[in-house]
C-alpha cells in the first residue's frame, strides 16, 4: 500500500471516530489534572518524576502495532534523549527542543497533514 493509501485509511478511522469531540471537555480536564500532577512530581522530586516520564514513554512506545513501528519509535526516543542529555544547560536544552520539535514538524508532520488533506478533500469531492 502506498503513502496516499495508508493517509486515506488514516482518514477514514478518523471519520468514523467522530464522537471524539464530544468528551473534549472531559479529555482537556483530565490532561490538565495530569499536567498539574507531573509539574508538581517535578518540583518535589525530579527521580520520581523521571521513572514516571520514562513509563509513560514505554506505554506509549508498547501501543504501536508492530514491532518495526516500536523499534523506529524506540531510536526517535533515544536520539532525542541523547541529544538532550549532551545539551549542557538547561537553556540549551529547551532551545534544542524547540528547534528539533519545529523541524519535525515543518519537515515531517506538515506535509503528512497536507497530503492527508488532499486525500481527505479529494474523498470529499468524489462523493459529491
């Protein structure tokens, strides 16, 4: 399957997902409470909130359906703590950050959403 087939099912499960607005609220509380709640582990106690970050990096890493899926996940995780570990200081740390968030999204994520755009409009105007 290629590129454009993958993004048009991608589409179509979101489509079908469509009640996914309704527990925005509830799903924006929660995320705020866990935000609050990891701020705090942070402040209080940077191991606890370390082991906790690494958790929730395997958990997330573990949902992928494929063991391949899991390995690319795994060495984007360990080049971004690699990176960020030889950073020096705090502030070099953020703006490494920064630029590798922005130069993946400008690079990886924008022209995905774009293609899944066309995708998606395309679909649209085939139905009409």
């Amino acid at each position: 399957m290629n590129h454009s087939g993958i993004l048009c099912l991608i589409g179509a499960k979101i489509m079908e997902k469509t009640n996914w607005a309704e527990n925005k609220e509830q799903r924006e509380k929660e995320a705020m409470e866990e935000h609050e709640r990891l701020h705090k582990l942070f402040k209080e106690n940077r191991f606890a909130f370390e082991l906790e970050r690494k958790r929730a990096i395997e958990k997330i890493i573990n949902s992928a359906r494929t063991e391949q899926e899991k390995e690319k996940l795994r060495a984007l995780q360990s080049g971004w703590d690699n990176r960020l570990k030889n950073a020096g200081t705090k502030h070099n740390r953020f703006i490494m950050a920064q630029t590798m968030f922005w130069d993946h999204f400008n690079n990886v994520w924008t022209p995905a959403i774009q293609e899944l755009n066309t995708v998606l409009n395309g679909i649209k105007d085939q139905e009409q």
